[in-house]
C-alpha cells in the first residue's frame, strides 16, 4: 500500500469505530462504547502520523497525547486533558483491577458528555488530514 492507502486505511477503520461507539452506547454498554471512542480517535491520529511523516508504518501506541506529538498537530489548549481522558478509558476499560470502577463511573451522561466530545474531535482531526 503507499501512503495515501495507509491514511484510508486508518481514516476508514475510524469511521466505522466511531459508528460501533455510537450503537454500542445504544446498547447501554457505556464502557465499552468508551473504549471505542478512543480507538476512533487513535486511529484518526495514525492517519495524521502516517501523512505527517515518512514511514507509513505508526507507533504501536495507545497514549492519545503521545500520538497527537508525533503526528506533528498542533494541539489547542484543552486538547491535552481531552485526549488523557481518553487514553485512561482505553486502559481503564481494559484491566480487571479498573474496570469495574470505570464501569460504575460510565453514567448515561458521563457517557453522552464524552460521545459528543468524541464526535466533535473526530470532525477536528478528519480536517486536518
């Protein structure tokens, strides 16, 4: 594949987790519609590492800051506690010893509050790709 694949590729793959999040959370499985959402803006951000650089291959990383840095955007200032926000419901979501707290803490709004969030970095991201 050669880089405009690569960024399809991820582009695509967050589309269609950014529709899974939304079902999901239909379902009333909040957590995981959580965990989903992250995915969605994880692999928006591989799209940009893979535009913004030269190997076509990205990090194998699930720290959303991280990843917003080496893909080389520029942040606004409430980018940062957005995106650990999120990386902690990848980790959260994941792991016995949190995800029952987590679970309990993913509230129909809580939950809701994040979707939109989600939805409205999603379009952000997608613009700058």
């Amino acid at each position: 594949m050669n880089k405009q694949e690569h960024i399809e590729y991820w582009v695509i793959s967050s589309k269609h987790d950014l529709e899974a999040m939304n079902t999901i959370f239909k379902s009333g499985k909040n957590d995981w519609a959580l965990f989903i959402g992250h995915l969605s803006i994880e692999k928006l951000l591989k799209a940009l590492w893979v535009k913004n650089n030269e190997n076509v291959t990205p990090p194998k990383m699930h720290n959303l800051l991280r990843l917003a840095e080496l893909s080389k955007i520029k942040l606004r200032k409430n980018d940062f506690s957005f995106l650990l926000d999120l990386t902690s419901f990848n980790i959260e979501a994941r792991y016995p010893d949190k995800k029952f707290e987590f679970y309990k803490m993913c509230t129909k709004d809580f939950t809701k509050k994040y979707i939109i969030k989600i939805e409205s970095y999603h379009q952000w991201l997608k613009k700058k790709i």
